[in-house]
C-alpha cells in the first residue's frame, strides 16, 4: 500500500503497472525534508518494499541527475537548482571527451547527452550534478549563451539514405545533416569536402540542420586546414561591409587632425620589424641628453583615432580581440586599409601616434616619462636582420642618414646597459627554440628552420618593455582604469614539481621561490647539452598570463606592474589603454570602469587563448602531414617530456614532436619516476630522462588527432653521456644430467617387448632391494621436478603489449 500522494499519479499509473514516485514529488520531497537524501533514505520515506519499484527509484533518481534535476554527492541527492549556475566555455578534446571550463573554478566535465547540445568553444551556463568515484565533477547545461560555430567544414557521408557533413576533431560528434537536393544541386559526392552554414542548432535529441555554402572538392588538405580551423573556432573571418566602409572613408592625416599634438616628424623615428611583417605599430628613436643620460622616444600608431567608440569597426575589432597568426596567413583584428594602411607606421608618410617619450640615466635607470599623441614620420623600414648586420659593423646594411645611424648607435648603447638591468632584476630567459616553416604552392610545408633571435630583437623588446611598464605605472599613479597584463606567481603544486626535478640536478629551490631562484637555475644550466628539456620543466611550471583589471604584478617579467600599450593594431586592450590615457589628458570620463572593465579582461583573455589554440591547432596538423611524407624513415631526437604513458621527443633535424609510447620501449617494466621526470625500468635498470637522445622510426600519423607516433630504435645518451651499443646477449648453450645414464634394454628377437633379466632371489637382499627401489623412485621424483622447473619459462613483467599470433 502506497503511502504517499503524487501530484503526477494517474500519469504514473498509465505508464507503470508498479507507479513509484515521479520527478515531482521526489523533488517536492527533498525539498521537504531541506536535506539530501540517499537512495537508501528515499526509499525508507517511501516505504517502497519490492525490489522491483527500488530499482525503478535507483534509475529514476540516476535519471534525474542526468537530466540536471538533481545533483548527486557521493550517496546523496539534493535539488539540482540550489546548485550555483556558472558561465562556461565548453571544450572538447581529440577522443570527443568534454568539458566546461570555468574562471576562477575547477572544470566540469560534460556528458555525452550535454555535448549533443554544443560545438568546441561554445558559451554556455552550468551547474553541477555529480560527483563520481575519482572526485571529478560532472555538470549540466542549462543554456547555451552563444553558439561560437556558424560555418564549418566537413566531407560529405551518407547513412541509410541520409546525408550528412561529418566535421573533423574536435566537433566530430556533431553531425550536420543534409537534404539530398541540397546534396544534388551542389553537385557533391561522397568525400567531398564542403562548407555549411548552420541553420538549427542541435537539441538533446535532434541533429543540427545545415545548407552548402562552398564546394572545397578540388582543394587540397594543406589549403583546407586554415579555414576549417577558423571556423571549427568560431573566429570571425569576414568584415561587414559597413565594417569596411567605416575603414575605407578616413584620409590620410589632414592639418585638423594634427591640431593638438605633438610634432615629431623631423625626428629620426625608424621601425625595425621582420621580413615577411606588413603592420607595423612601433617606432623608435634615442638620444644623449646634454645633462647625461637618455631620450627614449616609443611612437606607437594611434588606432584610437580611427577605431571610435561603438562604432561598427569597434564592434568587430572587440568581438575579435587579437589578430589570429597562422602559418603564412594573417587573420586581422582591423580591415587592411587600416592595419597596413593608415594605422601602419609605414615609412616616408605621415602618421598620427601616442607617445611614450621617456628620461632614462646614465645607469639606464627611468628617471621620468611622459605620454602624448603626436605626429611622426618615419625615416626608415628596418628589418631585425639589416640593423643586427650594423651592430656588427655592416654599414651599408641601413640608409646612409646620419641621424637614423646615430639614433641606431645610441639605442644599442643604452640596450648594452638595459641588459645587464634584466639581469640585476632575474627576469626569466628561457633557452627554448622557436621555429619558422616555409610552403610549397599548396600550402604545405617545405622546411621547419629554427628561428635566430638577434640583438635587433632584443633591442626592440627592451624598448617595448620600457614602455609598456611606464604606461602601467602612469596609469597607477593617475588611477587610470585599464587592463594590466598579470602573471601571477606559480602555484604550490607545481613549484614542488620543479623543486624535486632541480634537486637532483644539485641545485637549490627554496618552497616559495622568487625569480631570482628561477634565474639561478637557468643560468646553472643555460650551457649543458639539456638546458631546452630543463627549461622546458620551469617553464611548465608558470601560470598563464591573463588579462585584469587588478594589478598583481608579472612574476616572468619581474615588474610589479605590466600592461601592454605598443601593438593597438593587433591587440584590443593596447587600444583600450590609449583611449584610457587619451581621457586622462583631456581629463574626460574613463569609457570604461569597474565591472564592464573586469568583463573586458576575461573576455580579451579568451580571445588571446583562442587565437594562440587555432594557431596551434594548424600548425600541429601542417606538421603531422609534412610527417606523412616521412613515415618509415629514421631520425635522431631528444626527449622533451616524460610521462608515465610515455616518452615526447622533439626530432633535432625537424624540430617535430611526436610520442613514443612505454609499451615500445622494450621488454621491461618501466616505473614513471616524476622527481627526476624519468622512466626506469625495473629489471635491467635502463632509464629514460629529459634531454636524453634517441633514435627513432616514424611509425605511424593520425591527422584527426594531430599526433605522432615514434618507435624506438636505439638510446644514444644518457645524462649527457654517450650509451655505447651492445651486442646482444648470446645464452650459453649447456646440458645438463639430470637422469644418471640407464643400461640400455635388451629387445627381443621380434623387436616388441624388452626382454627382462631376473636376478636370483637370496633374502639377505631382499630388503636392500626394497630399499633400493624406494630411493630410487624419490630420486626420479626429485630429478622430475627439477626438470620442470627449469623448463618453466620465468615471468617478466612489462609494460609491452601483449602480441597476439
């Protein structure tokens, strides 16, 4: 006999021979009792006897927590709705495994129902549901913010009858499904890849609808990769004609839009860039002050005075955030004829900029600054390569312009002082390799060549950094609001990581390391053979830098406060510090303050993490499918990371990562060892360490996941040191009696039965005989056994797979 009133009844009662109690009267009900309640308690409550409706209750309650009405902590349930709801961003990993990642929260991770609901990168709110064995917390989508995919790209496939897009990782589980007449009229077949724009959105229980926008049939992979990127992450990629137009109509500088600043085109301002570089946001120029010291002269293009506030170009380069750096490709914050046109600082025109004009002494210290807008017009487009030959006494590599070359010799001058000035402060210089890569006409790649940084680029970024810090430090002393560039110190866990792996190194690191210890360990280790896998443990150590409306200083850099203020053409938050130091000096209000301010950090920071994932994202891929052509061929490299699944090894001649895993490494257990980052195995002793070097065989490509597999064919070095090869063991092959040799037996005439002698009987033997032959048998019992035992193969334990004929 029931004993409980359920608004839901008759409906319960239609659908179950047995009713137990629906959703809503198990929701009123914990609600009721104002605490959790187990499985266990509910049915008590109820007074549910068979074991049929306790079961029922278990899978409706599992239900429930599945469809984010309730939430489960260990045994108990309480209402889903009493859960905070947190705004995420959803991301989803190479083996179609998700998650919603929260600011200042631990992610929740999200079940295969709630990603039918979304696509990588998507804004979504979330609470929690559960909480399951390992302490991972699980969530529930209640809305989904905004959809980050419009377009996507995928190829073509067809099931029972059905056609449909399927995208590639990460989006791979959402399906975009076709109309055959769409199918026809594009004229596609199975394969082909194409591009659809989304019509409806998928639900928890329907596919999202799509329509072709683009046949890519006759494209290679290498020229696909770059727009199915973009839109697999919701990068906007196409400016509004009203965009354009508001791009289009502004002039070259007229005498109005001098009036009011400075005029500093007779100044020797030079812009020093790469090659291959279009835009270019910064100027410099230096002088000797007659009192001794410096002048340094930072001009950076003034975006602020084409990109107004709310217009429909400030919308766009907002929603943007950061221009996006692919591999031979730009995806820029602004239309071209701004970033390459009137907000390029680009050589012989003039150009409207903001000013950090600073005062420095004669020990390079910043003695005063101050910031302005101004007029300037550059001397000369410099390259990094061109003014590096000059410092090494090429005179012919820049223009023979006096007060361009004096400039030149005064910059390297006060860089020789500003050097030894990073390195009194222990600012952080990792010894890490960058790479370039050039492309064939399809866009693959043709070579990956690391990149030289030489003193033209470090002269450049002491500039860069002179000004971006003189522009934090205006901004707190005037209580400017803006957005600081905050890096914050690295956390416990990850500093007792570090601590443990320069331990065995011979080196200290106190608990709370400052960067003067970090720095104490990169110069320790800066000349031995493993210094890039050492710095690559300190560097994975620190956290990532965000932008906010805080300032906590930049723990890489060593500054107690840091912004970025020299590259508006490419980076939105330099654009919102000139318009916030602009409104200072004309002593207007700030456009933006306190909680609008705290939205712009986190959005711009997402912007950043975006970009720099898209980027990565290709670039990884161009590698795989450059490896492709490489698969069976063999190279040396070196191991830059350990994990207990494995080893990561960056190939010297190709600066490629890829993964040899422990089930290769040979027939051995090998243990993870995290304080030396080692895998030792435990029979024989072999260890595997970073920086050690190995030779390997590509073995294997997977482009949908972006990764690569090595086999490994021979350790060369460990801990710096040569491992000479071996011959292989050759056992020796030695027999061994076990049995002591029989009298052979006699056969008979017709070659069946042994013929047996009888010895004749005398009873003084009797009983030796007897004896005998006891002993005899536990003699062969004995010998039996110590066959087996040598017969019997030994176990060895390992971390190989086991091989099936």
């Amino acid at each position: 006999m029931k004993n409980w009133v359920d608004p839901e009844a008759k409906a319960e009662a239609e659908r179950y021979e047995n009713p137990i109690p629906s959703r809503i009267l198990i929701s009123e009900t914990i609600e009721k009792l104002q605490a959790p309640q187990s499985h266990a308690d509910l049915v008590e409550h109820f007074e549910i006897a068979d074991q049929k409706s306790i079961d029922a209750l278990s899978h409706r309650l599992i239900a429930m927590v599945r469809d984010g009405q309730l939430m489960k902590d260990g045994y108990k349930f309480q209402l889903a709705a009493s859960q905070p709801t947190h705004e995420a961003t959803v991301y989803i990993n190479s083996k179609g495994l998700g998650s919603a990642s929260i600011a200042d929260h631990e992610d929740l991770l999200l079940p295969e129902r709630e990603l039918r609901l979304v696509f990588n990168g998507d804004r979504v709110k979330v609470r929690q549901t559960s909480v399951d064995r390992k302490g991972k917390p699980w969530g529930f989508i209640t809305e989904v913010v905004q959809h980050r995919v419009k377009q996507i790209i995928g190829k073509v496939a067809v099931h029972d009858g059905e056609y449909f897009i399927q995208p590639a990782n990460p989006n791979a589980h959402q399906p975009i499904t076709l109309e055959k007449e769409l199918i026809e009229h594009a004229q596609v077949k199975v394969g082909d890849s194409v591009r659809v724009a989304i019509d409806d959105y998928p639900t928890r229980e329907e596919l999202a609808t799509g329509h072709i926008v683009q046949s890519m049939a006759d494209k290679a992979d290498t020229e696909i990769i770059i727009p199915q990127t973009i839109l697999e992450f919701g990068l906007p990629y196409e400016f509004p004609e009203e965009v354009l137009r508001d791009a289009e109509h502004f002039k070259e500088p007229s005498a109005q839009d001098r009036e009011g600043r400075i005029d500093l085109r007779d100044l020797a301002l030079v812009t020093i860039d790469g090659e291959d570089a279009r835009d270019f946001d910064d100027a410099v120029y230096a002088e000797k002050r007659p009192g001794g010291g410096y002048r340094v002269v930072v001009a950076i293009a003034d975006v602020s005075h084409y990109v107004r506030n709310d217009k429909p170009l400030d919308d766009e380069a907002k929603e943007r955030g950061t221009s996006v750096y692919f591999p031979h490709f730009v995806l820029p914050m602004l239309p071209e004829a701004l970033s390459n046109g009137l907000c390029s600082l680009n050589p012989h025109v003039d150009r409207l900029c903001m000013v950090c004009d600073l005062k420095l002494s004669r020990a390079g210290r910043v003695t005063g600054f101050e910031f302005y807008p101004s007029v300037m017009h550059s001397k000369a487009r410099l390259t990094y390569t061109q003014v590096a030959q000059y410092f090494d006494g090429d005179s012919k590599a820049v223009p023979e312009d006096r007060d361009v070359r004096k400039s030149l010799n005064t910059l390297f001058q006060l860089y020789q002082i500003l050097k030894g000035l990073r390195a009194e402060r222990h600012a952080m210089e990792f010894e890490t390799v960058e790479t370039y890569m050039t492309f064939d006409e399809l866009g693959g790649i043709k070579e990956i060549l690391p990149r030289t940084r030489n003193e033209a680029h470090k002269l450049i970024e002491e500039c860069m950094l002179l000004a971006n810090v003189a522009a934090a430090e205006y901004a707190l002393e005037n209580d400017i609001p803006m957005l600081y560039r905050v890096h914050e110190p690295p956390e416990f866990s990850r500093i007792q990581k570090v601590r443990e792996y320069v331990k065995l190194l011979g080196l200290p690191f106190p608990e709370q390391p400052t960067q003067k210890d970090y720095q104490a360990v990169i110069e320790a280790t800066k000349d031995r053979i493993d210094a890039p896998s050492i710095h690559a443990v300190l560097l994975r150590s620190m956290m990532q830098a965000y932008y906010g409306a805080n300032n906590a200083g930049h723990f890489g850099l060593a500054y107690e406060a840091y912004t970025h203020f020299t590259s508006p053409i490419r980076r939105y938050p330099d654009l919102l510090l000139h318009r916030a130091i602009k409104a200072h000096l004309k002593q207007k209000p700030f456009a933006l303050s306190g909680a609008a301010l705290d939205d712009a950090g986190e959005h711009f920071s997402q912007t950043e993490r975006r970009a720099d994932e898209a980027s990565r994202s290709v670039t990884t891929w161009l590698k795989c499918h450059y490896m492709k052509q490489h698969l069976g061929e063999e190279f040396v490299g070196v191991i830059s990371a350990v994990a207990e699944f494995g080893l990561f090894v960056t190939l010297k001649d190709l600066y490629v990562d890829g993964m040899i895993h422990v089930s290769q490494l040979g027939d051995d257990y090998f243990v993870y060892d995290q304080p030396s980052q080692s895998l030792i195995g435990q029979a024989r002793g072999q260890t595997f360490s970073l920086g050690d070097e190995v030779k390997i065989k590509v073995a294997a490509v997977n482009l949908d996941d972006r990764k690569i597999d090595f086999e490994l064919l021979q350790q060369l070095t460990h801990a710096g040191r040569a491992i000479r090869s071996r011959a292989p063991r050759v056992a020796k092959t030695t027999t061994e009696e076990v049995f002591s040799p029989r009298a052979k037996a006699v056969v008979s005439e017709d070659g069946e039965q042994p013929i047996r002698k009888k010895k004749p009987k005398t009873k003084s033997a009797a009983p030796a005989k007897k004896s005998d032959k006891k002993s005899s048998a536990k003699s062969d019992a004995k010998a039996k056994d110590k066959l087996k035992k040598k017969s019997k193969p030994k176990k060895k334990k390992s971390n190989a797979k086991t091989k099936l004929d």
